[in-house]
C-alpha cells in the first residue's frame, strides 16, 4: 500500500511536469553548443498550448470567413444588360437551388454572378454539375474566394 501510495504520487507529479514542459519551454531552453531562441508573446497563448478547446455551437450560430470556393454562372461586361442578365441568372439558379446563396457584384470592369459558399473544391464541383445539368447555365466555373461559412 506504502509503494502505490508512492507510485500514485511520481506518477502525479510526473504528469504536472510534463505538461508545463511544452514547446515554448523546450525552444528556450539553453544547449551547450546550440543556439538561442527567445519567444515574446503573451503569457495567455502559452497557457493555451496542449489544450483542447471546445465550441459549443448548439447556443449561438456564428460565422467566419475563410478560403473557399463559389461557382461562376456569369460575367459580362460594365453595361446595364450584363447586370440585368448578372441578375437573372442569379434568380435562375434561385430557382433550381434555393439552398445556394447567389451574389451579384460589379467588379471592375464588368458584373459578375457567383454561387455558394463552399469549403471544398469538391463540393464546389457537385454544384457545377448540377447547374451545368440544367442546360441554363452554359459557362460555369469554379472560382476560389473568401466565403462565409455558417456554424
């Protein structure tokens, strides 16, 4: 009982040293022979390291922006047909795809109608297959973007 009792302690005692020895401690520590490394940051991001953070996400629904991917139904010229026909488009792939945002915008020099908010290139490529299974939508492409992802 004396020798578990013992164990249980440097077991313990084990633990709590190797988890402040984290990277942070180990790239300043000094080697005979080695170079020096010397990290500034706030004491909070070394606390953070090795911990696993958990998000709740049943609460609130949040967003962010990241790399991702939307599908080009058009692009025209800087005339009002190309918005007009920029617009109708948009509306046509409403129709065939209510779950698809569609966003029209003007980048200089002409109007542009771009789908969805896709993370992955593959996702991205189902939804081009299924606009370009319509037979509307003649020149679609897939076009890397920073999207809006919903949590």
């Amino acid at each position: 009982m004396k020798y578990l009792s013992l164990l249980i302690i440097l077991f313990s005692f084990s633990v709590v040293t190797s988890a402040q020895d984290n990277i942070i401690s180990r790239l300043e520590k000094s080697e005979p022979g080695q170079g020096r490394v010397k990290i500034n940051q706030d004491p909070a991001i070394a606390n953070l390291i090795g911990k696993q953070l958990k998000y709740d996400t049943t609460e609130k629904q949040g967003t962010f922006k990241m790399t991702g991917y939307r599908v080009q139904v058009y692009a025209g010229s800087n005339s009002r047909e190309s918005k007009a026909e920029a617009q109708r488009l948009g509306a046509r792939v409403k129709e065939y795809r209510p779950d698809i945002k569609v966003y029209t915008t003007f980048v200089s020099p002409r109007w542009i109608c771009r789908v969805g908010d896709f993370r992955s290139i593959e996702e991205a490529n189902a939804a081009m297959r299924d606009l370009k299974k319509t037979g509307v939508f003649k020149e679609v492409s897939i076009v890397r973007e920073q999207v809006t992802i919903t949590l």
